[in-house]
C-alpha cells in the first residue's frame, strides 16, 4: 500500500512538471496562405509564428539578436526584426558576426557606400531603373494578391529596391506591376481551363472502360485526382462530358451503320454463293446453314431477316429483268427483219411512196418475218411499213430539191409547155440526175410542170385583178379626159397603188383602150345633139301648117264623112325615124 501511494505521487509529480510546450513531439509545422510558416501545439491547442526553442537547432539558440531566421513557401530564408519590422533576404550583420561570418574590420558605413556606387553605376535611364525594380518583384515572387506592406518586406533589402528612390515610384511600379499580373494570371487561368478541357476530352477517348451506358459519376470518380479535372468547374465537368457522349454516340451509330451495311453485302455475297440456300429457302433452313458465319451471327436477328428478305427480292427481279432483256432482245430482232424485208422490196421496185398497205399485206402474209412480228406487243407491221413509207417520202423530196437545184444551176426554166423529152435531154449526163430512179425523175417533172402551171395561172388572175383596178381608177378619176395624154394622166394618178401595180406596157394598153371609149361616147353625144335640134324645128313648122288648116275649116262647114284614121304626115315620119335611141 506504502509502495502503491509513492507510485502515485511520483506520476502526479510527473505531469505536473512536465510542460507541454517544452515538448517538441507536441509541436507540428505548417504553411500560411500567404507562403509563411507558423507552428502548432497539439496539446495546448496554440499557434506561433515563432520557431518554439525545443525546435531550434544550436545557432538559432545562440541568437541574442532581434533578428529571427524564417523560410518562404519556396524554402527560401528570410529574416524579420519584430522591433523594426523589418525583413531582409541576406542575413543581418548581427547574426553574422554572431556566427563568425562577418570580418570585423568591414563596417556597415563601407558596405552602404559600395551599394550605393553599385546603384550608380548599374542603372543609367529611367527605363532601366523600372525594369531593375520590376524584376525585383518577379524574382521575389510578389503575388496579385499582395498588398505593398506584405511585398516591402520582402524586397526592401535587395539592391534592386533602390533603383527607384521615390517611395511614389516604387508603389506606382508596384501598383502596374500587380495589374499585368492578374491579367496574365487570368489569361493563364483560361489557358489552363481550356486546355483542361481538351485534356479532359483527351482522357475520355483514350478511356478504355467508356461505353455508351457510362454516366458522369463512374467517369468523376476514376479522373477524380487529376490536374485537369480540378481545374473544371463541376457545371463545365457535366457539360463537357455530356457533349463527348452525345458526339462518342453519334460516332458509334454511324460506325455501325457502316459496320453493319459492310456486314449484309458479305452476308448478301455468301446467300448468292451458298449451295443450300436459294430464294425458294425457308428462314429457318438459311439460319441453319449459316449458324457458324461470323458475319452472319455479328448482325442482329432483325437485320439478318431484313438482309434475307431484301436478297430474295432483288434476286427475284435481276432474274426478271434478264428475262425482260432478253425477250426485248427477241422483238427488237424480230422488228429490225421485218424492216430489211420492206427495204428489200423497195429496192426491188414492189413499195413505192403511192402503194397501199392493204396490197402490200396480201405479199407478205405468208413471211416467217411477217408472222413473227404480229404475234409480239409493240410495232405491227402496218406501223413499221408506215415509217418506211416516210422515209421514201422524204427521200422523194430531197431528190426532188436535188433535181430542182440541178435544172436552176444548168438555167432551165421549166413552164407549162415544156416537155419531157426536152428536160430529159438536157440533165441525162449529169450524175445527180442518174442518181435519182427513173420513175421518179419523170414523177418529179411532172410536178414541177404542174407547178408551173399554177404560178401562171395565179399570175394571170393577178394581172387581171390589176387591169380591173385601174380600169375603175381611171373611171373614178374625173381629171382623165378623152384629151388627157398618157404622161399627163400618170402624173395625176401615178402615186396610186392601182397604177404601180401593172407594167408599162399593159398599163399603156389598157390606157388607150379606156380613151378610145371615151372617144367614141363623146362623138355619139355630138350626133344625138344634132338631131334633138332638127326635130324640133320640123315639129315647129307642123304645128304652124296644121293651125293654118284649121283656120280655113272654120270658114268652110264641115261636111258629114265618115270618119277616117289620121294618117302621120311624112316629115312626123321622118322625124320619128331620126329621133335617137335613148341608152
């Protein structure tokens, strides 16, 4: 029980005298933020910027100096004098000379003077002295964040801090210096942002466990630790992803589809090439034959059917359209015989362009070729001899446009009277004329006087038309006289389409004619005028002879006769004798 109670005491005596913060295992180093480390007590629960002195190796437990001894996030030293507030990177002259560092004959007056003839000699322009000050806070690594209290204490005691010697300078380059760098941290950010992303696309083709069912959580949780993926936002995660699998989709079915259209025509290759397999097979024999193709069992069981289905149809109608080909093959033949069969017999003078088809049929109604074409759809016989009557016909006109082209270079003027055998003598020896059939020679002559004809006839009747009109031209004009002369009326009239109508000499014809009319009705008149004159002076004297005899049967009494016709006297005989005729 005694020993139990010293035990006791002992260990309370222990923990009592034992100070947590005096233990280094207590204590753990850690990195602010800001770069700065700082210290932590696990059992107290308290922090220190300070190193604790169970932490201190044997120099940093021989400074006596204000000085204290720090490191950056980089591992680079620094030192800050809590009294001062001041940090420097070089260590201090104190801790120097403390560690046996220092000569002693070297004083600090010296050393400011050699810095400042440094300054002096190194930076000459003021452009110089910026750059000088600007890569003193690169080379400090000044972060964007930092504010111009946190980068004094880090740049202050390089040689480069005094390159600009106005405290405005130095935050005016510090304020441009702090602008460039976030917007080339931004630009940086992007960068890496957008990278991340063609990272992130990258690691998902070569992503050997994608398939079309994977879902963003699988793909999060196997590229969860990369560098890439802690870059990207969740919401651009998401999005990226979705479209790599819409595309990766897009990609598989068209790949397939490929794949699978590939896979039917081998599959189409080996119905056709298959001994057992015919379009009168059943499905179920066709999967049995085929159980073991690769090809065949890589489709699925909907297009393996559908590939069956479409081989037997297009089987079906190739073998159809052979058919189809060959019995068109059959009828062209059969059509192309029965036309050399016309051509034959019109070279031998038994078509021409006047024979009927109902003659011709009778000839050829017994022909092998004349009864293979009836008996097939499409042209009959009465057709095809219609087009070779065409042919002859046209054949017709162009020997005729021939012979006339002949006849107008030789000057032959064919008319209504012109013969055969004169037209005949003319063009025997010419070879365009031997080339044309005989029959047809006279034929075509035969026309042409026919023609001949016609345009003279429908000459006749215009010049005839022509006469008439300037007949009655001439009527209707009061201005043509029987004294008016040929030139004198052709001034008056000769603007007249009646009168440009006739040749000269017709018109002068027709012209004296119509005077001569005109003449013979002005003498005729003269002659009636006379005789009107004469009639009236014997009518005259007849009335005054017979008014005479009344007087004198007045004095004498009438004596009682009977009454007798008056018989006219001689001179109203005569009288009525010269009396003209009325018109």
């Amino acid at each position: 029980l005694a020993q139990e109670c010293c035990s006791k005491q002992s260990c309370l005596s222990y923990f009592l005298m034992a100070d947590p913060a005096k233990d280094a295992s207590n204590w753990t180093e850690h990195t602010h933020s800001d770069g700065r480390r700082y210290y932590y007590n696990k059992v107290t629960k308290a922090s220190s910027w300070d190193k604790p002195e169970c932490l201190k190796n044997a120099d940093e437990k021989l400074n006596t100096t204000s000085w204290k001894e720090y490191k950056t996030a980089d591992g680079r030293d620094y030192y800050y004098n809590p009294i001062t507030k001041q940090s420097v990177w070089d260590m201090p002259i104190e801790l120097k000379r403390l560690r046996g560092l220092a000569k002693e004959d070297e004083s600090d007056d010296e050393k400011d003077k050699k810095k400042e003839e440094e300054k002096k000699e190194e930076w000459k322009t003021p452009e110089e002295r910026r750059n000088a000050f600007r890569e003193l806070l690169e080379d400090k690594g000044v972060k964007s964040s930092m504010k111009w209290e946190e980068a004094l204490k880090l740049i202050q005691d390089d040689r480069r801090f005094g390159a600009l010697t106005a405290a405005g300078e130095r935050k005016q380059a510090f304020a441009e210096y702090i602008t460039q760098t976030k917007k080339r941290e931004k630009e940086e950010e992007r960068e890496k942002r957008k990278r991340a992303k063609d990272d992130f696309i990258e690691a998902l083709q070569t992503w050997k466990d994608l398939k079309l069912t994977t879902r963003y959580k699988d793909t999060a949780e196997h590229f969860y630790n990369e560098e890439w993926f802690k870059l990207l936002e969740e919401d651009e995660r998401v999005e990226v992803f979705d479209d790599f699998m819409d595309e990766h989709e897009q990609k598989a079915k068209e790949d397939r589809r490929k794949q699978r259209k590939e896979y039917v025509e081998k599959v189409k290759e080996t119905y056709a090439n298959h001994e057992k397999i015919s379009v009168l097979s059943r499905w179920r024999d066709v999967q049995d034959a085929l159980r073991d193709n690769e090809h065949f069992k890589w489709l699925s069981k909907l297009e393996a059917l559908t590939s069956w289905e479409e081989w037997v149809l297009e089987t079906e109608k190739s073998e159809l359209k052979e058919k189809t080909k060959s019995k068109y093959r059959t009828e062209r033949k059969n059509r192309d015989a029965f036309r050399d069969l016309l051509r034959q017999h019109g070279d031998e003078g038994k078509i021409s362009s006047s024979t009927f088809w109902g003659d011709y049929a009778e000839k050829v109604v017994k022909d092998s070729r004349y009864i293979a074409l009836i008996s097939q759809p499409g042209s009959t016989p009465h057709d095809l001899f219609d087009d070779y009557q065409e042919e002859l016909h046209d054949k017709y006109n162009q020997d005729k446009n021939k012979l006339k082209k002949l006849a107008k270079s030789k000057g032959l003027v064919i008319t209504a009277s012109s013969t055969w055998e004169w037209f005949n003598g003319e063009l025997k020896d010419e070879s365009i004329f031997k080339e044309i059939p005989s029959d047809h020679r006279k034929s075509m002559f035969e026309s042409l006087v026919v023609k001949a004809k016609e345009a003279e006839e429908d000459a006749e009747k215009v010049a005839k038309k022509n006469r008439k009109k300037f007949v009655e031209l001439l009527q209707k004009s009061r201005e043509v006289t029987a004294k008016t002369s040929y030139e004198k009326a052709g001034k008056l009239l000769g603007s007249s389409p009646a009168w440009e109508a006739m040749d000269d000499a017709t018109r002068r014809q027709c012209y004296d004619i119509f005077v001569d009319q005109l003449k013979i009705q002005a003498g005729t008149k003269e002659d009636a005028v006379e005789e009107d004159e004469d009639a009236k002076k014997k009518k005259k004297e007849g009335k005054t002879t017979k008014k005479r005899k009344q007087d004198e049967e007045e004095e004498e009494p009438p004596k009682k006769t009977k009454k007798k016709k008056e018989e006219p006297s001689k001179d109203e005989e005569e009288m009525t004798k010269k009396k003209p005729k009325k018109k």
